[in-house]
C-alpha cells in the first residue's frame, strides 16, 4: 500500500491480455474480480463508480451519476461484456439490490497485485490500469487518432490533449519508438 498522498502509478493491460485474464479468473472460479477487470476495461468507469454499482443497474446499458464529477453517464454494454456479466451472474445468482464489488478500495488493490503475480502479468496492477486499459483500446481502435485522444479526454473529463496523452502514458512510448525506429 502507498502512503497518503504520494506518487503512484499503475499501468495498462494489453487488450487480449486483459480479456485472458478475465477467462483465467472466470475459469479459477474468481468472479467478482474477473467481472471488476471486464466491467472496468470495457466502461473505463473509476472505481469509486464501480464499487456503487448494484446488479440492478447493468443491463444493455448502464446510466450512472459520476462520483466524482457529478455528471450524469450513459454507457451501452457490449456484447463480451455481457457475456461475462452474464457468466457470473449465473455461477453467484446475486439478488438484484446486491453491489457487485463489495470491497474496499485498498482490499481491492491488494488483490490485484496478488492476481498480478499469480497470472505473470508483468505490469503495476491497480484498479487505475482499468481506465488506461479503457483508454489505450479506444486509441488503439481508432488508428491512434488525435480525434480519439479528444473524445477520451472528455470521456476522462481531462482538460486537454496533452493531459490524456500523458495519462495514457503515450508520449513515453512515443519516444522509447524513437530509438528503436532509427
């Protein structure tokens, strides 16, 4: 655990990464937090929004208030998404009022770190590498387009390019790519 107040980090899966991870954690009977990585990558919610959502809340789509921002989020949930939603939803049979993460943030942490040595991972794993996993998929599907890091930006309530760019830790990649295209 960091302390208060310092520094961290934390990085992004790979996208088909990710998406074995979750069928290795659904596979080792690990629901809630193979549906925390699916529900986290495929929305880029924060996780102060994920842990208030209730079964009831996610169906074709899912409309929240954000926490942090107080505004008001319409989010459609695509078809693996739903797969997996709906994978778990039949092993727990959660009652619709249920949370689907039921656990503190720092619990949640310490675990992922665990599932992160377990799987070989290889990354910093925190609740965070669900937005940036998020956030490289939509650049990545998008040709790496700087129309894209916008409309992250906005989905991220960024105030600029350079912002999202920086989050996505794009710039260091762009520059380790320098050298390596000489």
């Amino acid at each position: 655990m960091s302390l208060k107040g310092s520094n961290t980090t934390a990085d992004f899966l790979k996208w088909e990464t990710m998406q074995l991870l979750i069928q290795k954690l659904l596979r080792d009977e690990d629901y809630h937090f193979g549906t925390l990585i699916a529900v986290g990558s495929y929305t880029g919610l924060r996780i102060s929004d994920l842990k208030r959502l209730k079964w009831s809340d996610i169906d074709t789509k899912l409309i929240l208030k954000e926490a942090k921002t107080g505004k008001l989020r319409t989010i459609h949930i695509n078809s693996e998404l739903s797969h997996y939603l709906d994978k778990t939803r039949a092993e727990i049979q959660p009652f619709d009022d249920d949370l689907i993460f039921p656990y503190s943030l720092q619990y949640t942490n310490r675990k992922l770190k665990k599932i992160a040595i377990k799987y070989e991972l290889g990354i910093k794993f925190s609740t965070h590498s669900f937005r940036k996993t998020f956030g490289r998929r939509i650049w990545s599907k998008n040709n790496y387009s700087e129309k894209s890091l916008i409309l992250l930006g906005q989905v991220f309530n960024h105030s600029s390019v350079a912002i999202t760019k920086r989050y996505l830790g794009i710039r260091d990649k762009e520059i380790q790519d320098i050298y390596l295209n000489l």
